[in-house]
C-alpha cells in the first residue's frame, strides 16, 4: 500500500441505529465499535420521500432530487401519463465518482443502486439494483464482466429470492450473495490501484422487510416464542457484515479513511395507503363510464384485487412465479391491465389529482399536462391546498388514528430544473403505514393490512466515519445525505461546486487536516441538463421493465 489517499464507501441500505446500537454496545459489531470510538458517527436524514433511488441518487451528487432528477422508481412521462422504470440515465448530474475521475482519481463502484446501465469512469464499475438479471451490459469496462465471473463464478452479487421465498431459500440466498459480494470486493481492492472504492450491501434492507415484524414487540406479526430465533438471524447477518468491512478497510490500508453509510432508516410496517383509491373517494380522481371500467370497479369492492391476489400466492409460496418466469412478464402485466382497474380507466378530462410513487400527487395540470383539467395560479394553489387539509385528516378506519406525518408543497422540497416536473405534493406517512404503489389501483379500500413485507423505509440513515482526518468520537448532529459527496471531496482536499446542496461535515475533521485543507469552492462548469422523457432508445426493453416491477414488489420496495 503506498501513501495516496483511499477513501472506502461501504453502504449497508436500509440500516438503522436502532439495531446497532443495542448490537455495539455489548461489542457484538467489533468494527463498528472500533468507528464510533475512534472516529465520528451519527444519523443521517435521508430524502423526501425515503426511497432508495433519490436516497442513492442524493448521496452520488450531493444534490436534492430537483437537480438530479430521480423522484422515485418510476420517471412519468413528459406532457403524458405513462410511466417507466428509472435508470442512470435519467439522472442529469454528475456522481462523485464522475467528479473525482475527472481529477484524475481512479474509481471502483460495485453494486450501487440505480447505476445501469454503466457510465464510462476513470476506473471500473459493476452495476447494482434495478440491472435486469439477464442484461449483458453490467459492467465497465466490458471485459470486466469475465473477471467477476472468474473470482465469484455464475451466481449474482445481488439475491435472486424474493420475500415469497420459504424462509430457509431466503437465508441462504442472502449470506452466499453477501459473500460472493464481498469476494469481488476484496479481488478488485487488491487488483486495482484506486482512490475510491464503494460497494453496498443490500441484504440489511432485504432481511428488515422481511423479518421485522418478529423481533418488534409492537408489530402485529410478534411472537415472543420467535423473537429469539429471528433476533439471532439479524445478529449474525449484522456480525457477517461486521467482519466484511474490517477485511476492506484492511486491504484498502492504513491511509484509508471508512465511510459507513445508509440511504434511509427503517421501522416497522403495518399497513398500506392506497391513495389513487381515496382520491377516487374524495372526488378527486375520475373513472370511465364505460362497460369495462364498470365491471372492474365492481370486481374490487367485492375484493377481487391485485393486492388480494398477491396476498394469496403468498401464502400458498407460490409469488415468486411471476419473477422467475421472464417471458411472462410483460403478458403478466398486460393481463393486470386488463383484469384491473389502471391508469387506462381514467377519465383525465374530469381528473384534478392522481398519484404515481410512493408519496407523490401530481395536480393534472393544463398547460403541463396533456388532458390537463385544472387551470395553473389560484385555482391550482387552491386545489393543493384543499388536498393538505384533507390529507392530514385521513385516518385509519380501524384505530381512528390519522395515517399522514407530514405534507409538502413541491417547493419545500425540491429545487432545480426538475422542480417543474415534479410532483405538486409530497407526504409522509405514520410510522407504522406505507403507500402501496405497486400497481396504479391495489385496492378499493384506502387502508389495508400489509401481508408481505413488515418493515418500512425511515428518515434517519446511519453514517459513520474513520480515517487519519477524522477526530475521534465525534458525534454528528442534523447531517443529511447531500453531505456525504461534499465531504467526500474535503477528504480529498478537492473544491467543492457551487451547485451542491450539501455541507462539508467540518466538526468531524481534525484541525491539521482543514489547516492544510480549507475548505474551498468552484463554479460547476458542466452542467447537465434536465432529462427528457425519451420514448425510443431506453436502456429497459419492455421485459425487463415488467421483470423489474415484480422483482420490486417481492423484494418489498413496491408493496
């Protein structure tokens, strides 16, 4: 190992200090033990909403989702209601990555979210989550993709299973991915000669939707008789990982500095807000007239659903048949289409609002909107206003309890090129409620038990931090995502661009590092500029689309 310096990324999706803390502090995780004494720590609030692509997204260019452009797992269609999966290439700012090769860093980033299809870096790159599975372009440079298959074989980086698995399938899945992911981890640290190497694990998201529900007193899956053997599974999950990024941070050597991070927190799920169906309710949302729109109407207030459906297969572990089988995707979704209320339904001449994504309601707006219904400036501003105040008053028929944290205007979150586009509302659920948005109508009710999946995504991530410029036991307070990239750079004594909306965390560096490092600025001199929604040429051909809707909802991110 020589002098330069290294900075290792290693992201753990979806971690909570909620359960390593407890874990830490009984010194059952050694090494992020040794993180929090000798280094700097603390929560990290993640985006609005608290979904893994804007998180991700937020954390490679330290900038909200109104610069960088990714919302949500779908991009909506400019002047139009259709909707496709996101990838890299809706995302029009530069990563990290893309900044530190062009100062002639080398880069390695493995098995970080939304990166298909790969950019060309000054190093190498292995695609992440949202990659179709039979996708040939994974990898840059391509000849990369023969050296992964020679250190790790034909199995995946990332768990085929989905949370319809039987649970010993699960388990198994999910420890040999995390090893084989921790194998090419290690061969590319010591083969290359690199500045930056990132990986995340994803497998500490997977194993919280999956198996929260047992070791949460206050979740309705809870079984005291349970709770040890699944508290132990967590445990050795989190020990697993314990032991992988020590074995990094030593191969990466002394002069390294370890960056832990999380995209978001999680926290016990209960139940699903279907908010196309209260928007129907409330008058907002209109249906066709017609004989068939009718008919499927009918078909879910009699509770002949998709939601239903799903919950059945589940229970009978049969769900997985619709991920496996590849072909049948695009049949599978055409056939939901045409068995189930869809956007296809609508009536968008008398519509006001619909929602696409978790947490979003786009106003149909004339003039932005192809069928636009509701005219921009004071009836537009009224019409949000009307939809805050009964947002907040949506309660839980079951409890009598309201269901909604927080409502925000567009504005109050994103800021940008993209801001325009973006949806005119943005809501956070309760702890406890999630918004199903795995099809455009789940159910006919607004509020529905969760069957699948028993934890939810929350605000506050984990970031923990070591290196020769780091002070020790340094606890961070009000970091935020967008702050990771511009303190990345710091570490690197490198400028900052203007245009981040991050902060360099200063309190977690050492005078003698920010003596010869201050902290400086330079005007971004390539802007990206905003994406258009491109119809032809997508990097997704209609099967993987499919493929990767349903890997989405078994794997619990679309419900």
């Amino acid at each position: 190992m020589n002098a330069r310096k290294r900075v290792l990324v290693v992201g753990l999706d979806g971690a909570t200090f909620d359960l390593i803390l407890p874990w830490v502090k009984t010194g059952k995780l050694p090494f992020l033990h040794d993180m929090m004494e000798n280094g700097a720590y603390g929560e990290l609030t993640s985006t609005i909403p608290v979904l893994t692509p804007p998180a991700w997204s937020s954390f490679m260019t330290g900038k909200n989702p109104g610069k960088h452009g990714i919302i949500s797992f779908f991009a909506r269609e400019k002047n139009g209601y259709n909707v496709e999966v996101a990838n890299s290439t809706y995302r029009s700012a530069r990563e990290i990555w893309t900044i530190l090769g062009e100062s002639g860093k080398k880069v390695g980033i493995v098995n970080v979210p939304l990166t298909y299809p790969p950019k060309k870096v000054n190093g190498i790159m292995i695609t992440g989550m949202m990659t179709p599975p039979e996708s040939d372009n994974v990898t840059y440079p391509v000849f990369l993709k023969e050296e992964v298959k020679k250190v790790i074989g034909e199995g995946a980086l990332n768990p085929s299973f989905t949370y319809l698995e039987r649970e010993e399938v699960f388990l198994n899945d999910l420890f040999e991915s995390t090893d084989r992911l921790a194998k090419i981890s290690s061969h590319l640290i010591k083969a290359y000669k690199l500045d930056l190497f990132m990986v995340v694990f994803n497998g500490t998201d997977y194993i919280q939707h999956e198996f929260w529900g047992y070791i949460d007193p206050s979740h309705p899956k809870y079984r005291a008789d349970k709770f040890e053997k699944y508290q132990k599974i967590f445990l050795n999950y989190y020990q697993r990982l314990d032991e992988i990024i020590g074995e990094l941070f030593r191969l990466a050597g002394e002069n390294a500095t370890v960056i832990v991070m999380s995209d978001h927190g999680a926290g016990p799920l209960r139940k699903y807000i279907h908010i196309n169906s209260w928007l129907i309710r409330a008058g907002f949302l209109s249906m066709k007239g017609r004989l068939m729109t009718r008919i499927k109407r009918f078909m879910y207030k009699i509770g002949v659903n998709p939601e239903k459906i799903y919950n059945a297969l589940l229970k009978a572990h049969i769900g997985n048949l619709g991920i496996k089988a590849d072909k049948v995707n695009g049949k599978l979704r055409f056939l939901l289409k045409q068995l189930f209320l869809s956007f296809s339904d609508v009536n968008w001449h008398k519509t006001k609002a619909y929602s696409i994504g978790s947490g979003l309601i786009y106003i149909n707006l004339k003039g932005r909107d192809a069928l636009g219904a509701v005219n921009p400036g004071e009836e537009y501003e009224a019409l949000r206003e009307r939809l805050i105040r009964r947002l907040h008053r949506l309660k839980d028929p079951e409890t009598g309890e309201r269901v909604i944290e927080k409502v925000y205007r567009k504005e109050e979150v994103y800021v940008g090129p993209h801001s325009d586009t973006a949806p005119d509302l943005v809501f956070l659920p309760k702890q406890g409620y999630m918004t199903f948005e795995g099809y455009e109508f789940g159910a006919d009710s607004v509020v529905t038990r969760a069957e699948a999946v028993s934890a939810a995504h929350r605000p506050n991530g984990i970031l923990l931090m070591k290196g020769p410029e780091v002070k020790r036991g340094v606890e961070l307070r009000n970091a935020n995502i967008v702050d990771v990239a511009p303190t990345m750079l710091q570490i690197f004594g490198m400028p900052i661009p203007t245009d981040m909306d991050g902060k360099v965390l200063v309190d977690i560096f050492n005078p003698f590092h920010l003596n010869l490092n201050p902290v400086r600025y330079v005007m971004e001199s390539r802007p990206v500029p905003p994406l258009i929604f491109k119809k032809n040429g997508k990097p997704y051909s209609l099967e993987d689309e499919e493929h990767l809707k349903l890997r989405l909802k078994g794997l619990g991110y679309l419900p």
